[in-house]
C-alpha cells in the first residue's frame, strides 16, 4: 500500500512550477491516482488560466477510470466561481471516488465549502495530510487572508565586520556575482520589492529581474519627502512603482504616489499594500528601511548574505533576533534564514 504522503509530495512538487506565474493565487498541484499509479497530474501554471484540477483532469486519457480514482490536491477544491468555475463542481462531475487535501482553504470564500459540496456528493475526503508542508508552500497566500497584510521578506547583504554599507552609504558588490544572481530569481517569485530614500539615491537600482527569467516585481520606495528625482531608475515608468510618502497621492501609467500620515508610517504602507492586493514583498534596504520593519515586527523572514570581505567602518547592518532555519554556502559568501 503507497501512502497518501507519497502522491501528496508529488502534488506539491507540481505546485511548485507555478511559482513566480500565479500570484496573487495560491500554489497549487493535483495527482490523480489509479490503482496505486498515476494516470493524470498538472498544475496551476498562471494566474486567470485553469486551475490545477483542470489540468490534471484533463490530462486522464481513459475518463472512465475517475470514478475509481482519489484526487490528491495540496488546497482544498476551490467551491466558488472566480476567473474560472469552481473545481469541486467538476470533481463531482466526474464521480472521483477520493479526494485528499493538504490545506483547507482559509480565503472566506471557500473556507470548507469545497470539501462540504465534495462530502455532500458522496465523495471520500481525507484531509490534513502533509499539512505543514502545504503551508510553507502557500505561506505567502496565508499569510495575506489571515494577517491582512503581505508576506515580508527582509533582504541584505552584509560584511564579516558587520556592516551594510561604507560610510558613503556605498552597498554595491558586497556579496558575490552567484549570490546576486540569487536575489533576482528571488525578485521573479515575489510580488514586489522595497527600498528606503538613501538606498534609492545612492545605488539608483533598477529593482528588476535582469539575471533570472521571470516577470518584474512592483517596484516600491519610501520617499517620505519627496527629495528623490525625478530622474531615478525607480521613476522611468518602465515597470510599475509606488512612491509612498507624506506629501501627496498622485498617479500616473506605471507610477503611483501614495500619501500617508508620519504617524505608524510603517504599519500603514504594509496596509496599503494589502488593499493593493500585493501578497509578499522583499525589503532590500537600507539599514534605516530595514531596521523599521524590525523594530514594528512587520516581518515573516530574513535572508542575510554575510561576505568575507571587511570594510572597518561604515553603515552598520540591522539589528536583528529570531532563530536560524537554514544556512547555505554561496560560494564565499555564507547566507543565513531567519524566521522571527
């Protein structure tokens, strides 16, 4: 006998290949199984387009076997009708005989109305099953309808000695050629990236995805005062950017001021951003921007690249506590996971 485990692995290795296409929806993959084998499989490979039940459905060459088939999808079976109908409703079409889910689906729209409609029809449910490894999957997604804010994913790079920056509040090449590599397959997977005033000023970046293939994040910067120009690579209207600040809230193709009151500056951006439907984000810096996040507890992780390089003095890096979850060589460079 295969356990249900071994068919839920593969499902959410599915869902993985939707990553950086299917935001603001979550990851999701599904197996269908025939006699401990597998006859159909596919995943929910862009936002709008067929969700992972679909294809995998779609994919079973002899649809008389359905029947006696158990479907293994990583999120409960969407019930309601969205950019495309709901999947309970097809599942129940097809008369599957077994549906095992990893993750109820805690958005209100669905929240046990898949598995009720499936039960109701007489189809077997197990659910439950790799259920912690189904939220880290879709932690962004939880995160969002849960908290009613994005996932915050705080980013830097920082010198053996501890520093972020050189006096001149000069960043660039820190960490090695691999590890930047890295951060822009991350800018692909994540919805959009943020930075500080002085980060934006002094390193002018683009804050695109230039050494991975992937969309463009929204790009984001804190410009309370609005003493950055115009002239700024954030500001070409070239990919879409939110300035947000104290002044004023004006808009235009592909660039957006946002104004906000000083007070809780931090905690009223992340709303913003929530009412903007935007589910995670990356702060990239600096130091300052950084250390906001921290200090008010907006944050869900951090991923800090240590260099063997050393400069003395300079800009100190953030002061941060959590524990470490992983710890990985990037070729010199060593870069640590922390989790709150």
């Amino acid at each position: 006998m295969i356990p249900d485990e071994f068919f839920m692995q593969r499902a959410l290795e599915l869902a993985r290949l939707g990553i950086g296409d299917v935001s603001p929806n979550p990851r999701v993959g599904c197996v269908v199984v025939y006699d401990h084998k597998i006859i159909g499989e596919g995943w929910h490979k862009k936002w709008g387009e067929a969700h992972a039940e679909v294809n995998a459905l779609a994919s079973v060459k002899d649809k008389a076997l359905l029947k006696e088939s158990t479907v293994y999808v990583n999120l409960e079976p969407c019930s309601h009708t969205g950019k495309t109908p709901p999947c309970a409703d097809l599942l129940i079409q097809h008369q599957v005989k077994k549906v095992v889910i990893a993750n109820v689906d805690t958005n209100p729209l669905v929240a046990g109305n898949g598995i009720k409609k499936l039960a109701e029809a007489g189809i077997e449910i197990t659910s439950g099953v790799m259920e912690k490894e189904g939220r880290e999957l879709n932690k962004r997604f939880f995160t969002f309808l849960e908290k009613q804010r994005p996932y915050i994913i705080l980013k830097w790079a920082q010198t053996a000695d501890g520093f972020i920056a050189q006096k001149n509040f000069e960043s660039k090449w820190i960490s090695n050629d691999l590890s930047r590599v890295l951060v822009h397959r991350w800018r692909a997977e994540e919805e959009a990236v943020l930075v500080g005033t002085k980060t934006a000023s002094h390193d002018n970046p683009g804050l695109t995805v230039r050494h991975w293939s992937g969309r463009n994040p929204v790009r984001i910067v804190i410009d309370r005062f609005l003493r950055l120009s115009p002239h700024l690579q954030l500001f070409d209207q070239t990919s879409k950017t939110i300035c947000y600040n104290v002044l004023k809230h004006e808009e235009h193709p592909n660039l957006i001021f946002v104004r906000l009151d000083e007070a809780n500056f931090i905690g009223q951006l992340v709303k913003d951003l929530a009412r903007q439907k935007i589910q995670s984000v990356i702060v990239e810096g600096g130091a300052q921007t950084l250390q906001g996040f921290l200090d008010t507890g907006f944050w869900d992780e951090a991923r800090i690249f240590t260099s063997p390089r050393t400069f003395g003095t300079g800009i100190a890096a953030p002061s941060i506590r959590g524990r470490v979850v992983e710890e990985l060589k990037i070729e010199n460079d060593t870069l640590k996971i922390i989790f709150p």
